[in-house]
C-alpha cells in the first residue's frame, strides 16, 4: 500500500527502517575488537621473542667459556678463571685466560648494557664450574612494581669439567 502525496508515490516505512545502520555498527564494533585482540598478541610474540633471543644468546656465551676453559686451562690455572664480576676481567689480555675473560666481559655487555656475568670455579677432582649470566628483561616481563626495577632474566650452567692433569 502506497500513499498518495501530490501525486507521487511514497514508499511506505515499516519495521525495518534503520536495522540495516544497526547491524553495520555492530559488525564495525566486533571487527575493532578483533584487530585489537591480533595487535595485543603480536605485541606479546614481540616481547617474548626478545626475551627468547638474549636467553640464546646467553647460552651460548656460557659455553663458548665453557670450551674455552676445556682448551686452555690445566688443574693448576682452572680456578684463576674465577670471575666474581665482568667488572673485574681484565683490561688487556697477555696470556689465553685473560683474553677468555675479556672476551666474556665483552659478550656478556653486548648482550645487554647491564648484563651480569660470574664463573664460580670449584676445585673438586673433576672441577665444577658455575656460569651465571643475568640481563634487563623490562620489555618482556615488565616493572617489579614494589621496587621499581625491571625483571632480569638469568641463564645459569653448572657442569664439571674434567681437565687433563699436565
């Protein structure tokens, strides 16, 4: 049924009239949701494959000294690898073990600007060695917030490392 109105035919408005306008916006409003929920996971896969590369990188400077320990040092020289800080290796290098420490100090630092190292020698019969390497993980794991500082993560190897007697 049409109403007339100076001779024009006008459609007539039923139930209908703005459920078109409704459903648009309701499918706007859940897609929004939808990026807003891929960009939160992307930024966490971002975070953690950060957190993931320094712990690799951790690793293998770990046993990069480890090998290196293995090569060059004798029952007599082992414990002189002890290191209670990358802060106290050496500044030049003039024999094998003290271009390994320095060679640790520096890897540890590039791993992070407050990157910590220590090698904790054990002169047992078959010499355990500790390795402890910590840096900053505030872009993954965030702020302690009852101290303010941001988390650390740590790589720690604890082995024995049979030197052959000289």
């Amino acid at each position: 049924m049409s109403m007339r109105h100076n001779d024009k035919v006008l459609p007539r408005l039923g139930k209908q009239a703005g459920v078109s306008l409704i459903e648009v916006m309701i499918a706007v409003f859940i897609s929004a949701v939808g990026l807003l929920g891929a960009a939160a996971m992307q930024l966490n896969a971002l975070k953690y494959t950060d957190s993931a590369l320094k712990t690799s990188q951790a690793s293998f400077i770990a046993y990069d000294i480890l090998e290196r320990m293995r090569a060059n040092a004798s029952p007599a020289t082992l414990s002189q690898y002890d290191l209670p800080s990358v802060s106290e290796a050496p500044a030049h290098a003039n024999n094998h073990r003290q271009h390994d420490l320095m060679d640790f100090a520096k890897n540890v630092k590039s791993l992070d600007d407050t990157g910590t190292g220590v090698i904790d020698v054990h002169p047992t019969k078959n010499a355990t060695v500790t390795i402890t390497i910590g840096w900053d993980e505030g872009r993954a794991a965030g702020v302690d917030e009852a101290s303010g500082q941001a988390h650390t993560g740590v790589f720690s190897i604890t082995t024995d490392l049979s030197v052959q007697p000289e």
